[in-house]
C-alpha cells in the first residue's frame, strides 16, 4: 500500500513543476537566445530591431520552434488533469515525445542561433567581421526544457496511479431507461402503458 501511495503523491508536485517549465519554455522560445554586433549594428538595441523588422535578423536570435513545442507541452499537461484512462496514458507519452523534440531544438540552437543572427548581422552591416553569443533567456530555456523533460518522463512512469477526474459528470452508460424497456417488450403496468402512449407509442405493440 505504501508504494502505490508514494506513486499518488508525486501528481501535484509533477504536474506543477511541468507546467511551470512548460510556461518558462514557452516564453523564453519568444525571446533571443543570443546577441552580438557586426560593425555599427548591435542587435540588442532598438535602432537595430527596428532597421531588422523586415530582415532575418528579426527571428534570427530566436527560436520559434522551441516556443511552438513547448506550448504542446503546456497543453498536454492541461490534457491530463481532465482525462482518465488509456487516453490519458496517450497524452503522457506524446508530451514525453514533444518534450524531447523540445530538448534536442534547444540542445542543437546553442550553435544553430548564434549563426543564424551572425548572418543577419553581416547581411545588415555589410562588413565582414561580427560576433554573437547567447543570452540569459537560452539558459532559462535549456533549464525549462530539462525540466519538462524529467517531469513528463515521470508522468509517463506514474500516470496510472495518479489520481483520475471524477465520473459524476459522465454520461450514464450500460443502464436501461423506461424508454429502453419499453421499446425492447410491451409494457404490462399501467404507468409503463401511459408513458408508452404519452410517447406517441402503441403499448400492444
């Protein structure tokens, strides 16, 4: 009994912990992961987002898809709390999948980024020299992503003892109603006979 217990305690802290990393990632895929200049140009400041606005160099520093994945996450997580079932073990596993695809796109932009925002910067400055490098919100980030990964790893492990969503608000299934019965032989009570003709049924039928 006490395993089974062990195993029930670790939804709120998972599923909190997830969706905060999910959160984080999904903010920190909107914003540079890395900066730098190239001559006269310094991509962090406003004169040059503004000269960049229709150029690469306005999503160069960025990564769209990490930000689009980890809003997958999110909503995976959101999934959960309202399924139950083969369903829901479902939705474990295709967030574990997302949030893999999540680690290996930031993984793979500590290099991929700065190069894209390196030639950006020399398309706009027309010089031959630039340097970039990451920010803060690359290592938030790689934090956020590592975390939706361990957390939804564990949903993955733990998600059949975690507790369901209650069942009071289903749909009734697998119970015979008046109507079905009386639909399956001929009524015989006299309340079954109303309703049969209230229902604009034949009773002998």
């Amino acid at each position: 009994m006490a395993e089974p217990d062990k195993r029930r305690r670790t939804f709120g802290p998972v599923v909190l912990v997830g969706l905060a990393a999910a959160g984080l990632a999904a903010v920190a895929g909107t914003k540079p992961w890395a900066s730098g200049t190239s001559g006269t140009i310094d991509s962090t400041d406003d004169a040059a987002s503004t000269l960049g606005s229709a150029s690469p160099l306005a999503t160069a520093a960025e990564s769209p898809l990490a930000g689009a994945l980890a809003l997958v996450v999110l909503a995976c997580w959101g999934v959960l709390l309202v399924t139950r079932g083969r369903f829901r073990r479902a939705i474990a596993v295709l967030a574990l999948v997302t949030a893999v695809g999540l680690a290996i796109v930031t993984v793979e932009g500590l290099w991929s980024v700065p190069r894209k925002l390196t030639d950006a910067l020399f398309e706009l400055s027309g010089t031959d020299t630039a340097s970039a490098g990451i920010t803060g919100w690359y290592v938030a980030a790689v934090v956020a992503a590592a975390l939706c990964l361990v957390t939804t790893l564990a949903a993955v492990r733990f998600v059949r003892h975690w507790p369901e969503m209650g069942t009071r608000y289903d749909a009734p299934a697998g119970t015979r109603t008046p109507t079905d019965d009386a639909a399956g032989e001929p009524p015989t009570e006299n309340i079954d006979i109303w309703k049969a003709l209230d229902q604009g049924r034949d009773p002998t039928a």
